[in-house]
C-alpha cells in the first residue's frame, strides 16, 4: 500500500522504488554486518549469493510494477500467494514422487484461483490502469519470489540472516540501478517533501532491512513452502486495506479466484504430509 501511495505522490517509477527500498536496506544493515562476513561469504557460495540478489531485485521491480498496473490486491495475492502453490510442485519434483492428494487437489485450486484472477482483470480503474499486464507482472513476481526462497534458502545453511541479507539487497540494487536510471522503467527523482523521504524510509528500514533478516533467519529451520505460506497474512491484510484505504474493489469473479488461491495456501500449511525440501549439502 506504501508503494502505491508513493507511486501516486512522487516521479519515482516502480523498478526506482525497487531500488531505493534494497539501497537504503543494505546500507542500513552494513552499520551492523562485519566487512569480513561479507567478504568470507562471497568465497563460501558467490555464485549464490549473486543469484540471490538478483532474484530479490527481480521480485521488487516486478512487485511495484505489479502493484502501479494492476492494483494492490492483484499483486499481492497473485504475486505471494502463486509461489508457495509452485514451491509445493517442485518440492514433489525434487522428491521423485507424485504429490499426494492434498498436494495435487492443492495445486488444482491454485490453479483455478489464478485462471479465475486473469479471466476478471480486464477493466481498469484508477488503482488498477492496465490490469492484465499488472496481473502477467504479479504472475512473474511469483516465479521470481518462489525461485529465490529455493536459493536464499541453500545460502541460510553457510551464511548467516544479516550477512545474506544485505549482501543480497546490495547485489539486488546493483542489478536494478541500470533499469532505474535508464530506458522506459526509469525513474529515480524524489521529491524534497518529508511524506516521500520517510515512505522510502519505512520500506527500506522496515519492510527489507528488519523482515527479510527475519525471513532468511526462519529459512534456516524451515521448509521453503512453509516460509513462504507464513506470508499469507500479506496479501489478506494488503487486499483489506486497499479495499478500505485506496478505495480498491475486485470482482466477483476475482474475488473468489484470490480466495481460492489463498485457500491452496492455507491447505499447504495446513497438510502433515507436505513434502519438504532436503537439505543442501554443505
């Protein structure tokens, strides 16, 4: 919701957004993160650790563009709830089984919510000016959102929460920089109001700095699908204040597809069989 308040009072572009939210984060976490922890962690798993930024800028820019083109709610019930459903299906992929009945009547629901979102995102609104391309960026959102939970999940098990996290959110606005300042995405002047400085504040500080710690903190004990199911709370809570503070509205026909989606999520976490990922090698 941030994010589209900010969007609607500054000339910052989605992917601008994007990048001041990880730049502000790992700036703030190198006040309390050693330089030899993020320099013995790039010769533990360089490689992954570059991925995972990358996969963090991926999924910011294509969350704000998401939410700038198709509206809070899509965003974040597709973008959130779309990749705990595609965590379930490769965590049964990786274990060389079918999925049992509740991972498979899970997936269809999932499936059937999102085909149900699509098939309602044609009418635009003021919160929502093109909202099949805010859907199809929220789709990819997912994708990129499940892919990095995998990989910042296998970093968790050699790097510690803080050093993870602003490695990657140094790395994922490296990756955004060029996006942000040049081509059609760009946008990077802020407005010399406080109201625009303390948004971009709040989500760097408070929903990057302090949440992914966090995040990448409970990948260390936790399933991938798990981690992400505990998300669930977002996009019901992002879905009811868009609705009551920036006067956001679905469709029925929406509105039973997000609540279809959200239900494969809670089913996921919900299953005692719910097949888990194996733990990486070191």
């Amino acid at each position: 919701m941030v994010v589209q308040l900010l969007h609607r009072t500054s000339t910052l572009s989605p992917v601008g957004i994007g990048f001041y939210r990880l730049a502000i984060a790992a700036v703030v976490l190198l006040a309390v993160c050693r330089p030899r922890a993020i320099s013995v962690a790039f010769r533990v798993a360089p490689i992954g650790l570059i991925l995972t930024g990358i996969g963090l800028g991926a999924y910011q820019a294509l969350y704000f563009i998401a939410v700038t083109l198709g509206g809070v709610s899509v965003a974040t019930v597709v973008g959130l709830g779309l990749a705990p459903v595609l965590l379930a299906a490769g965590e049964a992929v990786r274990a060389r089984r079918l999925p049992d009945r509740t991972t498979a009547a899970t997936l269809v629901t999932g499936v059937l919510g999102l085909l149900l979102i699509t098939g309602s995102a044609g009418r635009a609104t003021d919160g929502a000016p093109h909202p099949l391309l805010g859907l199809l960026a929220a789709t990819a959102c997912g994708v990129c959102y499940a892919i990095s939970t995998v990989i910042s999940r296998r970093q968790m098990q050699r790097i510690d929460a803080t050093t993870l996290t602003v490695v990657s959110a140094g790395v994922g606005a490296l990756a955004l920089a060029p996006l942000a300042v040049i081509g059609p995405m760009a946008g990077v002047a802020v407005p010399l109001r406080p109201g625009p400085a303390l948004m971009l504040a709040y989500l760097g500080v408070v929903t990057t700095a302090v949440a992914y710690a966090l995040f990448y903190a409970g990948l260390r004990t936790t399933a991938g699908s798990t981690a992400a199911v505990l998300t669930l709370l977002e996009p019901l809570v992002a879905a009811l204040l868009a609705m009551l503070i920036l006067g956001e509205s679905l469709s029925g026909s929406a509105l039973v597809g997000a609540t279809l989606l959200l239900t494969a999520v809670a089913m996921l976490y919900a299953a005692p069989t719910m097949p888990r990922q194996a733990e990486p090698r070191p």
